[in-house]
C-alpha cells in the first residue's frame, strides 16, 4: 500500500536530499518528537532512511508511546527510531553520543490559564536545562531548539511582517505572555549553553501551519476550518475574522527545519513560516473553496470600525537569502492536500 503521504515527503527528500549525508549513521535525540512538528521530522528521516539505508538512530522522548503507535505504527517499529517513555523535564539520560538534539517539546503539567500563567513557563524553565544538560554531556554537535514566533509579543498593527530583529518583547505583567516568555527564556538559554559548550544552537521561530497532523480540536484556526468543513459545515469562526495570518505547509516546515539543523548559523535565529498574509475571514473563504465549496462560513461577532488589524506574519528574507529556504506549497493547495488526508483517515 502506497505510503498516504508519499507525495509530500517525496517533496521533502527532493528538497533535503544534500542535508542527508551529514546524518549518516549518526545517533539523534528529539524531545516532542510525536508531536505535530516531531512527527513530520520523524516522517521525512524514515522516509530518507528508508531510500539511503542512512543506519541512522533517533531517541525519541514521548509521553505517550501507545498512543503514537496507533496514529502511526508504521513511525513506531521504523528501525531508525527508538522510543523511551518520558517526558521533556525527568528524562533518564541514554548512553552514548548524540551529535544532533532537537528539542521540539510543548507538553504542559496542567493547563494554562490567567490564574495559573506558569504552567507553560514552568515546563520549559525545567525541560530546557534538562535537554541543554544532555547535549553538553553527551558529544553534541548541532542542537535545534523550535521556538515561536510568540517570543516577540504582540506585532505593531503597522509592521506587516515581522523579522529576527525586531527589538519588541511579550509584556513581562501579563499572564498570557507565559507561553511567548518561555520561548524567549529557552532560546537565550540554548545560545549560553552553546557558547559557554561548544555545540551549536539552532533556533527556528515557528509561526502558523496546516498540513496532516495538525490536529482538529486544538487551538489551531486551519485544523478547526478543516474539522469543520469534514462535518458539513458551517465553518464557525470565533472572533471577528480581522487578524492576519499566513501558513506554511507541513511538508515545507521538515525542509525549513531540517535545513537549519544541518546548515543554520548557531545562535542567529530564523523565522519559520510563509509570508503570505491572510486574515482569519480569508482562511475559513480558503477552507471552503478547496475543500467544500458549498460550505457556509459563521462570523461571530462584527468587526469594531476603524480598529487596528491584529497582525501574526513573520518576515522570511532571511531564511530565503541564507538557506534558500521558500514556501513552495500554498496554502490552496496545502489546506487540500490535508483536507484529502484527513478524508483518507476517517474511510
């Protein structure tokens, strides 16, 4: 039976495939790596593995083993992976060398909310050190860190696109900044610990995605636009459908970060996201158009007059100028592809 994404991941090794000898038979580590981001990293290094017979080996930390062999046992018993049940904070250290880390984790204790602003913060001050200490002691090279574009706080309504070195910050008083604060605390924290060690850090701020995997019930805009034209419809959105967006494919996103694991400049970030911008009333347009046409579209509430547009766009010249790194899939053609995948799942 032909692999259901056998199209995009021929996609990627087309676009990776000068990155792959740097891995040969190297032993990895990944946090997060059953995730939504770690999954497709696990996807496409099978997928290369498996055409290049690379004998490479990746550690995968996972809280949930069983879980992630039923959304993905041909990923669970690929020979290149081993999965150890644990999590991002506690994890028992593995013998021997691991000369690339990438730490992807985002699982929380306890959910987030104004009253309880550290449960986020909380993970991360204590997983990253955790990781950090692994890599330092265990011959790593070349350490990747995914951070978020939620480390710059909230965008100005004047600067279309944001890049690397806007100077802004998420406020240090405010409970819904904790998730934009333990990015910016983990990445000034991988680049010491790689200073102070020797290895590289690798860090990609990631922005918005669509693409198979990304789950439906989360709070992901494209994954409820998806979830709700597979139902019939409507497509319900929550706000006021002002503030823009832009998504990168999911099959785009492994090059971009398997590119900045073998190729980036240690402590110089990258953005990691398309700079197409789009607002969340011409997404859920976009979701109907290539899914379900007929599929009506729910507003709930009306837009305030003369408001300022909420802006979520990163600026990508960088990646572009240093890495050659685009979005190649757009996001018509990537909210079908995932649409399609997602059909193929429930039948």
């Amino acid at each position: 039976m032909r692999h259901p994404l056998a199209r995009d991941l021929d996609h990627v090794f087309a676009h990776t495939a000068d990155l792959w000898p740097e891995l040969r038979g190297a032993s990895l580590f990944l946090t997060g790596g059953t995730g939504f981001v770690g999954t497709w990293l696990l996807e496409s290094l099978c997928w290369a593995d498996d055409r290049l017979q690379l004998g490479v080996h990746a550690t995968v930390i996972t809280r949930d083993p069983r879980g992630f062999a039923r959304k993905a046992p041909h990923l669970a018993a690929h020979r290149a992976l081993r999965l150890v049940t644990a999590d991002a904070v506690s994890f028992p250290f593995p013998d021997g060398q691991f000369p690339f880390v990438i730490h992807a984790a985002t699982e929380r204790h306890f959910p987030a909310t104004p009253h309880q602003p550290l449960a986020t913060f909380d993970h991360y001050a204590q997983a990253t050190p955790r990781v950090l200490d692994f890599a330092r002691t265990h011959a790593c090279r070349r350490l990747l860190f995914t951070s978020s574009g939620a480390m710059y706080g909230p965008q100005p309504p004047s600067l279309t696109h944001i890049p690397e070195d806007y100077p802004g910050g998420p406020s240090p008083v405010d409970p819904r900044s904790a998730y934009g604060q333990a990015k910016r605390l983990s990445e000034w924290m991988c680049a010491m610990y790689a200073a102070q060690y020797g290895f590289h850090a690798l860090l990609g701020r990631l922005f918005a995605f669509v693409g198979p995997h990304l789950p439906l019930d989360a709070a992901f805009a494209a994954g409820n636009f998806i979830r709700d034209a597979l139902q019939g419809g409507p497509i319900r959105i929550a706000g006021d459908g002002t503030p823009y967006r832009s998504y990168l494919y999911a099959a785009d996103l492994a090059i971009w970060l398997w590119t900045i694991l073998v190729k980036g400049e240690s402590a110089r970030p990258y953005n990691v996201g398309s700079d197409e911008a789009i607002t969340i009333a011409g997404l859920a347009r976009t979701v109907a158009q290539n899914t379900r046409p007929e599929t009506s579209i729910e507003i709930a509430r009306a837009a305030v007059p003369g408001a300022p547009p909420l802006r979520y766009v990163p600026a990508i010249e960088r990646a572009a100028a240093e890495l050659d790194l685009h979005p190649w899939i757009g996001l018509a053609e990537g909210i079908n592809r995932t649409y399609n995948w997602h059909l193929g799942e429930i039948v």
